[in-house]
C-alpha cells in the first residue's frame, strides 16, 4: 500500500463554490432538483444524508467545475449542460462515497497538515487567478463563502484524493501490447479528423394530453432500459418517438451527419457517445431525447503510434478505476448504508 504522505504530493482537486459569469448562473433548486419537503434521501452508519445536502452538494460540484473549466477554450453551454446532467444524476452516490471516505480516514487517525491547504490553495490563486490573491477573495466573497470553509473544502478534498491514491493499484501498472492494440481499435475512429456519424434518436413529449411529465419521464426512462437490455433502437424509435426521423427508425438526417447538424447541445452529446451505446436521458426543451450512434466512419484516423501514449494512459486510467472501485465497494459492504427511494 502507498503510504499517505506520498500520496498527499500530488496536486489536490480544488472546491470553491463559485459561479462562472460567462454560463448560466447555477442556483441550488434550478441544479439539482430542489425538493420542497427536505425528504430522507439515505443513512451512512446512523448519520442522515437529506434531499437539501444532496442539492447543496449539486450545486457546489456544478460551480467547482465550472470555475475549474471556466478558461478551457472548448468549454461549451452543450458541454456544461451535459456535466449538470451527469453530476445530477450521480449526487447522492458520490455523496455516500464520501461519507464513507472521510470516515475510514478518522478510523485510521488521519490528519492533514494546513501546510498541504496552503499549498492546495496557493496553487488554485495561481492557476486560476494568475497568482492575484485580491480577485480570488473577491469572488470567494461574492459566492458567499469564507475563507475558513474554503480552507475546511479543500482539506475535505485532500484527504479524499489521498486515500483514493492508496488505494488506485500499485505505483506501476503494465499495459500488454495486446490490450494497447485492443484500446487502439476502441478509440482510433473518435479521434479521427471531421468524422462523421450515422446518428438515431428517440424523442419523447415531455407531456401530451393523455400523460403528464412524470409519465412521460417513467416511459422514457424505461425505454432507456430496455434498449440497454438489448432491444433494437430502430423499432423502439418507431413505435414511441414523435419527431420527423420516427418513421426512419430515429435515423437522424437520412445518413451520416457532421458536427454541423444538430445544435450545439445535441452535437456535443452525439458526437462523445461511442459506437452502440445508448445515451443518458437528455433533457431537451419541450423534449425528452435517446440518443444511439450506430457508426462513425470518415476522416483520417490517427495511426497506432500517433495513439499510442494516449492509449497507455486510457488503459492505466481505467486500470486505477477499477481498484479504486472495488475499494469503495468493500467500503460500502463494510458499512451500514440504507437508501430511500
């Protein structure tokens, strides 16, 4: 096992519950789903975890993340809205997970030394603020969090990253050539230059005159299912979507389509689906949408050697995920957890 201070030299992921001008302005009811009746969402070893804290928690990951992405120059309105989306679904999972993180770091005595939360946030200013110590508090004011729990966050955050780090594998992973060539082939085509995908997709009235907005969400959630279970998306496309493509089997455009098609939301979406697989539910206006790449073809694909490193990394990635997840699932069997519906 990799001991904790080893651990604790890589860079930290920082929290700051700030809001980035330049996107739509995240509130706790609008991000998550606020709930009038603050319900019982889940116990951890006796301790409560409420539908506020879950929204809470939602809101302050959507401005982390934005504040962390807020200069990447790809960062678009589609790709904020589907990480929203993503992280919405996932709140009180993640939520739990962390309990029970920062709960084996007490049981084993733990501590993290302020020297760390100092440089954690020295390297945030400097990252994000270009070293201008006067702005970060500006809008650390403006957020309206201080600079204690600011402080309380990021030690939050470092203890999680250590013990994650002790727990992703051994220090050097080895990737075969075979499971290279097998991550090449995966990958190789969502590289390639100005590809193209042959596109379908389900769309789903948010309500109609026969069914309300909570049925039509149950119909289209179990639609997901089913074609996760196997189910053909053409045929489900024809008997329940109700755009132009239905007829089609959802086929979008006729045929291959380019990223200069949909709008940007969809294209964003579409284009990060891999081959075969169905998308999440998407929440598009008056619409529910599935989305399901059947191919992608096009543009020059990138050779092995070009993707090399790229596919070492993928696969050592994907390789620490996996111990880090069973560490959790260990966790989670070790404790006392009751989820309500």
């Amino acid at each position: 096992m990799k001991a904790l201070s080893h651990a604790l030299t890589f860079p930290a992921l920082v929290c700051a519950g700030l809001v980035v001008s330049q996107f739509q302005p995240i509130n706790t009811a609008a991000a998550s789903g606020f709930q009038e009746i603050n319900a019982l969402k889940a116990v951890v070893n006796g301790e409560s975890i409420t539908s506020i804290e879950v929204d809470t928690a939602v809101a302050t990951q959507i401005q982390i993340w934005l504040l962390e992405h807020k200069n990447d120059p790809g960062l678009t309105q589609a790709i904020v809205d589907a990480k929203v989306e993503e992280m919405k679904k996932e709140a009180l999972k993640d939520l739990i997970d962390r309990k029970l993180i920062l709960a084996e770091f007490k049981k084993m005595g733990g501590s993290i030394k302020e020297t760390y939360v100092d440089t954690a946030i020295d390297e945030f200013i400097t990252k994000r603020f270009k070293g201008d110590r006067d702005k970060f508090l500006s809008e650390l004011k403006k957020s309206g969090m201080t600079i204690r729990q600011f402080r309380d966050m990021q030690r939050e955050q470092i203890t999680i990253q250590a013990l994650r780090g002790q727990n992703d594998g051994p220090e050097t992973l080895i990737n075969t050539p075979t499971e290279m060539q097998a991550k090449y082939d995966e990958i190789k085509n969502e590289y390639a230059e100005d590809p193209e995908i042959i596109l379908r997709m389900l769309s789903l009235p948010k309500q109609t005159a026969e069914s309300d907005e909570a049925a039509q969400k149950q119909l289209v959630n179990d639609i997901r299912k089913q074609l996760q279970g196997g189910a053909d998306f053409a045929t489900m496309a024809r008997a329940h979507s109700a755009d132009s493509a239905a007829a089609d089997g959802g086929l979008v455009g006729g045929g291959p389509i380019g990223k200069d098609y949909l709008n940007e939301k969809l294209t964003s979406i579409a284009f990060g689906l891999s081959p075969r697989k169905v998308s999440d539910v998407i929440d598009d206006g008056p619409y529910w949408r599935l989305m399901y790449v059947d191919a992608r073809q096009g543009g020059a694909v990138p050779s092995f050697e070009e993707l090399k490193d790229t596919c070492d990394k993928l696969l050592t990635q994907e390789k620490r995920k996996g111990y880090v997840d069973r560490w959790l699932e260990k966790l989670r069997q070790d404790a006392g957890i009751r989820v309500y519906d």
